[in-house]
C-alpha cells in the first residue's frame, strides 16, 4: 500500500516535536525495597521530524513502548527505549514522558495503622545533540501553617494542603529513589500528610504543624537547600503551591536551578 507518511514535503519546516501523548498503559516501577509495583500510566513520546519528510509513523511509538512496557525496566531503562523509538522513527532528537501514580504504605505518626498513599510521579528522558538526559518528577501533598497568622492570633492560625512538586536531574549512573525524594520533601512542610488518622494522630499533626509554621517562601528555601546539598542531583525545579483556606486564591512559589 502507498505510504503517504514518506512522501516528500516542500513547505521547509523542520518540525521540532510530533508524536503521540495520552496513552494509558501498565507501568512496572521498581521499589526501593526492590519490589516491583505495576501502576498505570500514561506516556507522552515524540521525536523531531525533517523537513523532507511528510509525517512520522505514529504506530511505531506504540510498539516501542508495548515492547517497553513488558520489560519491567521502566525506571531503569528509559534511555534504552527512547534509543529505540529514535531508531525506528529515523528522528535526531526525541523525548519520552512516563506519567503515573505511584503508592507508598505510610503508617500514621502515633498509632502506627498502615495505608497506601499514592503520589503523582514522572519518568522523563530527551536525547538531543547535547546527549541524553533523565529528570525524575513527584509531586507531594503536605500541610502548611501561616507564621503570620500563629504569630497575630490569641488563637489559632489558619493552616492549608500545599503540593510541592519537584523535577530532578542527575548522571545515568546514578539512582535517586521515589521513596527517598518523597521523604525529603515532605521534611521541608508544616507537617506531612497521612492516608490514615485517629484521635491521636490528629492532635500529633497538628501540634506539629502549629510548631513549625511556614510560609511557602519557607517550604520552598528547605527544598531548595537540601537539593543543593544533595550528591546526586544536579539540576532541579521546584514549585510549592498553598491551596489557602481564608483566600480565594493559592500562595506560590518557584525555583530552578543548575548545579
């Protein structure tokens, strides 16, 4: 059958990125404990395109991935795959984004009672003509306690869930795990948050978030400060976004930075 996808195009427009986004499939991520956790996820892949070319072949992004996808190496080997769709698609350049929830037993702070707690993660690699690179994303639910508030207040002060999102970058022979990011990042806030609280851990959250108020100018600096200090990352963003509950509006605040 004719192959309009190769026919020639003479508009000259090379185009940057074309692919395919929003595709769900089964991910399996490796545990920290060296388990594996099967999540469902959704990717996003592209590839550039010259200028010759009429279209790419969307087709063969979802047979690089469903062959992926049974390797149980998602985490491990994302460059191997976005090395194939690379290949297969005759491209220069090309990106893949993994997108999924990624769940975590937690125990509450005083009665010790286990729940999953899922969080909102991400699997990123580009290769382009500056190399390949891999940024790993979580986005974690906290509290957060107004200072200003504690400290005008005979009682009380209004407190809030924030999310601090977090995208980190480090060498291919390094590993950072979902779970040791997770918990560095929820050291940084008022106080976690929990998937399971009685009575004691109710008085526990909050007396711990009435000791340490923040501002997200706070709970960003924290992070920013213990990821220059890590030894692994060495480029980063961070983004804390207070969801405030005697406002109509959220506080927010944002940092990138390269080591």
């Amino acid at each position: 059958m004719k192959d309009i996808q190769n026919l020639k195009d003479t508009r000259n427009v090379d185009i940057q990125k074309v692919g395919i986004k929003h595709l769900e499939l089964p991910l399996t991520i490796q545990r920290k404990n060296k388990s594996n956790q099967v999540v469902s996820g959704k990717a996003k892949v592209n590839v550039s395109l010259p200028k010759d070319y009429k279209g790419t072949h969307m087709s063969r992004f979802v047979e690089v991935l469903n062959e992926w996808q049974n390797k149980n190496l998602l985490g491990v080997d994302i460059k191997g795959c976005l090395e194939k769709i690379i290949e297969h698609l005759n491209a220069q350049s090309g990106e893949v984004q993994f997108k999924f929830k990624y769940f975590i037993e937690k125990k509450s702070p005083v009665t010790k009672l286990s729940a999953q707690m899922g969080y909102d993660c991400s699997f990123e690699g580009k290769i382009d003509e500056n190399g390949y690179k891999f940024i790993l994303g979580v986005k974690v639910p906290v509290t957060t306690l107004c200072p200003c508030s504690k400290e005008i207040s005979d009682n009380g002060a209004h407190n809030q869930r924030a999310f601090i999102t977090v995208k980190v970058s480090y060498d291919e022979d390094k590993h950072i795990w979902l779970e040791d990011l997770i918990e560095l990042i929820e050291s940084c806030a008022s106080c976690p948050v929990y998937p399971l609280l009685k009575r004691e851990d109710e008085k526990y959250v909050t007396e711990k978030a009435w000791d340490n108020p923040k501002f997200v100018e706070d709970v960003l600096r924290d992070v920013v400060v213990k990821l220059r200090e890590h030894e692994v990352v060495k480029e980063f963003e961070v983004e804390c976004e207070a969801f405030e509950s005697i406002h109509n509006h959220s506080a927010w605040a944002y940092q990138k930075e390269i080591k």
